[in-house]
C-alpha cells in the first residue's frame, strides 16, 4: 500500500519516550511587509516531557506564529488513551486563552508505513505565538503514553488574493481532470484507508483503475472554492487521486476547532487541515472531500475531482463507498448554523445525486474494518450493513464526531436534501383587501409566500389559481401577480425541491368583484330631538346600502367625515342652519368598488314671530332663546300656525318645572300632546318632530292646552328641512 510519511520538523526523541531535546524550526523571514503579503505555510513540533510515565507536558513557552496545532505520537496504529489539552497566546493581545480538549479519538490506521504517526484532530486557535500543552493518562493508571508525545503547531501562512482568485469556484467543467501535471491514478488504497477496505472489500466498491466518469446529478451543483481558490499547496501531496466505484452514502463530520472564527480565516483553516493531515499524519491529502464553513461556504477537500467519486479518508471502515462532509468547527453542544446545514444538504444531494440515490433513505455499505460504532454497534469486515444515506462519522466509528448538537441535526440536513420544501405558506395578497380567510379583489393581485426551506434548495414555484398553474417562477422568487376571473377563487402556491418533491400550500379563498354596491335607500336626513342653536340643528342621517358580494363600509364625506360599519344605518349629526349642505355618502365593497350618493338638504329656523297667532301671546327677551326672543301663553287655545314646504319639521320651545302642555296640528289633524314640564329649565329644545317621505306643502299648529296649575308655555320657533 502506498503511504506518504512527512516528518514533523524540530523533535529529536529518543525511543521509549524518552525526549533529549527539542529544537524550534525557524520561520525565518515570517514578518516582513513583503512576508505579510505572502506567507508560506509552515509546520512546527515543540516535544511534551515528563518525570511521570502516564504524563506529559509542555510548559508555557513562545514559538514562531501558528494558527493550528494538535498532538502526535509515534506509530499510527496506536491509540492516545489520554486526555490531551492545550492552551495557546494570542499573537494580537498577548493574552492566554482557556485550556481546550483535544479530539484524540481519531480514526486509526491500518497497515502504515514507518514514520507515519498518530494523531489527534488539529485545533483552530487563531494567530497564536505561545502554547502550553499536557497529555495525561484517562483512566489515571501508571502505564506509559504513546512514545515521541509531540505538539504539533502549524501556520497556514497568506496566499495572496491573486492566488486566491486565480483559484474561484469548482464547478464541473473545471474538474474534468483535478490529479497533478503527469499523475496517473493508481489502484492502491488510500494513504489514510486501512487495508481492509480494499478493493476485496466489495464488489461494487473498488479503487478505479482510470478517472471514473462524472455522472450528471439529479439536483444542480452547489457553487465551491476549489482547492486552488483556498491556496492548497499541491507539491506537498503529488501522489494521484484514487476513486471508488460510486458514492452510496455521505458522511458527516465537525472539524473539532473553535467556533468564533472569523469566516474569512475559513480558507485559512481548511489550509491547516490540510497540511496537518499530510505533514503530521503523514496523509497524502486532506481527509475530507468537501469543508463547510459556518456562514455556508463549501471548500473542495481532497483533490480529484469534486463531480468524480474519490476515495476519502474520514469515517474509517466505510471510505470505499462514501463521501465525507466536514463541517468546520465544534458541535457537541453549538448547533450549526442555518447556512452550513443548508451548504452541507446541498452537496449531499449533489452528490448523491450524481448515483441517483434518494438522501433521505437507506442503504447497505460492506464494512471495511471490524470494529464498533460510538453507540456500541458492531461491524465485521465484508459484511454489509443498514446506514442512512446522509450519516454521521458517529454511526461508522466510536467517536464523537460530528458532536451531539450537530448529531440532532442531522434529520433537518436530510429533509432539506431530500425535500420536499417546508413550511411553505401564503402570507399575504397585495392587492385585495382581506376579511377574515377571504381576499376580495376587483383587478390584478399580487400573491406572496414564504418557506423555511432555504431558496437555494428550491428549483421553482408555482402560482395556482382553482388547482391550476398560472404562473412559474425561480425558486428565489416570494411572489407573483395574477388576475382573476370575476367569481370566487382557490389560490395556493406549489413548491418544487430540487429533487423533484413537491408541496402545496393551503390554500387561501380570493374573491374577484367589480359591481359597485347599491343605496338600497338613499342618504336621507330628518330633524331631531335635542338642543337647537341659531348655527346648528341636530339632525337625524340615515341610509342603507347593499353588494352583492360583501359591503364593507359607508363613509360620510361632506359636510363632515365619518365611517360606518357595514350594517349601521343611521347617525345622529348637527347640520348648519340657513344653508344648504351636500350630504354625501359613499359606500365600498371588499374588493374596492364604490359608489356615492349625494342628496342637498338647507335646514331653515322658523322664528315665533313667523307664525300666525290666535289668542294672547307674549314676547319674552333673553339670549337663551333662539334670536333673543320667543312667545309665551298660558290662554287656553292660544295658537302659533306656520305653514313652510319640505320633508321634515321639529318643534322648538322652552321646558321648566311649571311649563304647561300643548297640542300639536298637522295639517289640520291632531297628530300629539306635548307636555313641556322638566325638572330642569331647558331652553331651544327640539321637542316634537315629524318627517315625510317627500318634501310637500305643510302645516304645523300649536294649541295652549291650559293645563291646571301650569298652564304656561314658551315657544321659540319652528325649524323644517327642505
């Protein structure tokens, strides 16, 4: 098998762990202005010592910069039973930082080379320029840790943004071939995939002899910063990428490394991995075939060609038939964020994709190695096993990885895989006017939505209008116009995923109108009862309108405004007196359609001294009175007549505790008995009116009653609209 073993540079230790000294490789150069503007990557070891055999440390000491670090030890196919912690200085503030754990429980190898070494997961720690490290047995025995303990600190140093742009986005076209200038594939395993996953291991699932083909996907290809794009340095991994037969399923993995990193170090971080991987596991390449990052960006992992199924090395026992997705970062107890689940559905659909392969189903993989999972499963080699399509590295090999946060997540990367598009709702209806769950429009309508499914795992939308698709838009699209049909409507939205899946929003009831409502009974207005003034008579308004549809309201506009609910008929108003008013009235439907009536209506005050008058009246003066005067009688058949045209009258007097009653003639008739006693001295009251449907010729007649005891009254005049 062919393996590619780095040597850490600086550690010179003896066999049996015991270190005689350690020796810093220098940066030399590191921290000009021309050095800032490119930095080469660099890797250093700084040697852990220790008088304990099941301890090992490194006190507080300055290095050159770094940016990553991890431990190693010798031999690979050991495992660091221990505890493994670090604490780095800020090169920025000088400051020392908490002590982190370290990712010990890395995947094994099986059949190294010599000189290739164990190793934790590497740490993003930020530019740092000290570190303090210890390696402690677990279980607290007395047995020796692993020999040639080192920690291993390395700076990604600056690829300048030439560089960085020369190398953009991976797509298809641009991976057509990815091996180095002259590489010719090879057969062999993986310099990180053990030997039981061979091509042995099943039929399906070997090592291609030549570049396999890049199958098409079902879903389109998310956009990536191929390796070029994050400044991969290839002359450190020359060896030719080797492919497995197909991709049956994706694994999920964290990277183990701080979260408060900055996404624009993200490039930066996968650049450390990846000489972390070859210059002290002794890797030929990075591990994973794609990183993510928390704001969402997808970085290509080992070279090969993204669209092509390369072989991996990141869920030992299970490398020949997956792909491995690592997130960057730590999940055990910080959920992922929005964006990377979204990027990390995204190339597991892709990818999956490219096989025809549902992500949220199953399938059997062939065990590469025996061993147990992190829930105590047991797996033997060449033994097939069930495993969701999208799984984690927890499910194939007892660690951690991808984190308990990250882990509960994994049915919401499935879904948003697999589809269909969640949470798809109508939110509103621009354009109509709503009432309760019913739209009321009398044109065009613009209908918008929402989803929790992000856009970009959604190939387009569908306006539905009574089941039928009335228009299709782009899967970022939140609305579309339309414009229905008079009559009552059922609109939804359908939501297409881009794995074809779709779903359907309830849908919403709109309602197309354009028949203005009716006054099934004009404005009409009528005096009242209540305080007349010399500028304003109280007045009765009334109304009734009607849609066919569904009357909304009806506003007042002129001479004052008011708005009325749809089953208010009436309102009591003042109107100016001696001067005509419109009184103009409009009433609206739902959907936005009106109509308007304006009837004119001049209120005119009848003084006393108007009137015709039998028997003895007096004048009485005072500025409580309607033009500072009225009559006043208490000879029994004393009478006031006035004779006026219009369609409404009211009879106005003075009421107190000795005020006497009246009868009241209409045209000749006897139409009411007036009694003008009140416990309080009320003046220009509004006592008696009448209305009629139509203005007409009309005679009012007041008659003194002579009521024992109280047989006076006041009168101040008669008010009538015409």
């Amino acid at each position: 098998m062919k393996r590619r073993a780095w040597l850490t540079l600086g550690a010179v230790v003896l066999g049996g762990g015991g270190v005689v000294g350690y020796a810093v490789a220098s940066p030399s150069d590191g921290h000009g202005a021309e050095a800032r503007s490119k930095r080469p990557v660099k890797v250093y070891a700084l040697a852990l010592k220790g008088a304990a055999s099941n301890k090992r440390e490194l006190a507080r000491t300055s290095t050159q910069q770094f940016s990553m670090l991890g431990v190693s030890w010798k031999g690979a196919a050991q495992r660091l039973d221990g505890t493994a912690q670090v604490r780095t200085r800020g090169l920025e503030t000088g400051d020392w930082s908490a002590w982190h754990d370290l990712e010990v429980n890395a995947d094994p190898l099986e059949d190294p080379e010599a000189g290739v070494r164990g190793a934790s997961d590497p740490l993003w720690v930020g530019p740092s320029d000290g570190v303090q490290a210890q390696v402690v047995r677990k279980d607290g025995s007395t047995r020796a840790l692993p020999p040639g303990l080192q920690v291993n600190l390395v700076d990604p140093g600056v690829v300048t943004d030439a560089e960085l742009k020369a190398g953009g986005d991976a797509d298809p076209a641009a991976f057509a071939v990815a091996e180095s200038p002259g590489a010719t594939p090879s057969d062999s395993a993986s310099p990180s995939a053990p030997a039981s996953e061979s091509a042995s291991a099943s039929p399906s699932a070997s090592a291609s002899d030549s570049v396999p083909p890049a199958p098409p996907s079902t879903v389109p290809q998310p956009t990536m910063v191929a390796r070029a794009g994050w400044g991969a340095d290839e002359s450190i991994s020359p060896d030719p990428s080797e492919y497995n037969a197909d991709v049956k399923a994706v694994f999920v993995h964290h990277t183990d490394s701080a979260n408060d990193y900055s996404c624009a170090d993200s490039a930066a971080i996968v650049r450390g991995i990846y000489t972390y991987h070859v210059k002290t596991n002794g890797w030929n390449d990075i591990g994973y075939n794609f990183l993510v990052d928390k704001c969402g960006t997808v970085f290509e992992g080992r070279k090969g060609g993204v669209d092509r199924p390369v072989l991996g090395a990141h869920t030992y026992g299970w490398n020949r038939e997956s792909a491995g997705i690592a997130v960057l970062g730590t999940n055990t107890t910080v959920s992922a964020t929005d964006a990377t689940l979204t990027s990390v559905a995204r190339v597991a659909a892709w990818k999956l994709g490219q096989y025809g392969a549902d992500p949220s189903g199953t399938v059997q993989l062939t065990a590469g190695a025996t061993q147990k999972n992190y829930f105590g499963t047991g797996f033997t080699a060449g033994t097939k096993y069930t495993f969701p399509r999208i799984s984690a590295h927890r499910d194939g090999y007892n660690t951690e990885c991808p984190g308990n946060a990250l882990y509960a997540q994994l049915p919401t990367i499935r879904t948003l895989a697999a589809g269909p598009v969640q949470g798809v709702k109508v939110t509103s209806v621009a354009g109509a006017t709503q009432n309760g769950s019913t739209y009321y429009t009398k044109g065009a309508v613009t209908v918008k939505w929402s989803a929790t499914t992000p856009a970009s795992l959604i190939s387009q939308y569908e306006l539905l209008v009574d089941g039928k698709s009335v228009a299709t838009l782009a899967g970022s699209a939140t609305s579309a116009g339309t414009t229905p049909a008079v009559g009552s409507h059922t609109v939804a939205v359908r939501a297409v995923h881009q794995s074809g899946r779709t779903a359907t929003s309830a849908s919403v009831k709109v309602v197309a109108d354009t028949t203005a409502p009716t006054f099934t009974s004009s404005p009409k207005l009528s005096l009242r009862t209540g305080t007349v003034n010399t500028t304003a008579v109280p007045v009765a308004l009334g109304w009734k309108a009607a849609d066919e549809t569904a009357l909304r309201q009806v506003k007042l506009l002129s001479p004052t405004a008011a708005t009325f609910g749809a089953t208010t008929t009436s309102s009591n108003r003042t109107a100016a007196s001696g001067s005509a008013a419109t009184w103009s009235m409009r009433a609206y439907d739902w959907a936005g359609n009106y109509r308007t009536s304006s009837p004119s209506y001049t209120p005119v005050i009848l003084q006393e001294s108007s009137a015709t008058k039998a028997g003895s009246w007096s004048t009485r003066s005072s500025s409580s009175y309607l033009g500072g005067k009225s009559y006043s009688s208490s000879a029994k058949n004393a009478s006031l007549t006035w004779t006026f045209t219009g369609r409404s009258a009211a009879w106005v007097v003075s009421r107190a505790s000795g005020s006497g009653q009246a009868y009241v003639y209409v045209d000749g008739t006897k139409v009411a008995t007036v009694d003008l006693k009140s416990s309080s001295t009320q003046y220009r009251q509004a006592i008696w009116t009448k209305s009629w449907s139509s203005s007409a010729k009309h005679t009012v007649k007041i008659v003194v009653v002579g009521t024992s005891g109280r047989p006076t009254i006041t009168t101040d005049g008669l008010v009538y609209l015409k």
